[in-house]
C-alpha cells in the first residue's frame, strides 16, 4: 500500500508509504486526536488484516464486517 509522506506546513507527516520509523509518531499524532493518523492506522493495516481474516473465512462479508468491528472499538478521544 503506497502513501505520499511528507511533512505539511503543521508539522505532520503526510500521506506516503509508512514505514517501521514512522509508526511511532503516526501513534502519537492519533494519541494526540489527529484523524489523518488513524486514517494511516487504518490504510496501513487493512490489507494485512484481511489476508488475515480471508485464512480464516471464505465469507468476504464477515471479514469486512470483523475489521469495521475492530477499527469502531478502537477508542478516539481528542478529536482534531
């Protein structure tokens, strides 16, 4: 999964294909309330987790509801 990532003029990293050094701070900007970060968490994660899920079941639409599941039971405070 390809993502731009560059700083912008507030000082946050952009859109661009993550990588192992970026995630803590893409954590903190989320931490911190920052949707941009968790759309990242998100984009990063996706692919992997339904690999993951399609192991487990051929049903397309419980592996597409288990991770909307999992991303809406991820707590979001301090929203930006």
């Amino acid at each position: 999964m390809l993502h731009l990532n560059q700083t912008t003029t507030t000082g946050k990293m952009a859109l661009r294909q993550i990588t192992k050094y970026d995630w803590p701070e893409v954590w903190k900007e989320f931490r911190e309330g920052d949707m941009e970060a968790f759309q990242k968490i998100y984009n990063g994660f996706l692919e992997k987790l339904y690999a993951y899920g399609s192991k487990l079941t051929s049903n397309f639409a419980v592996v597409e509801d288990s991770i909307q599941e999992l991303f809406l039971a991820i707590p979001i405070v301090n929203i930006k």
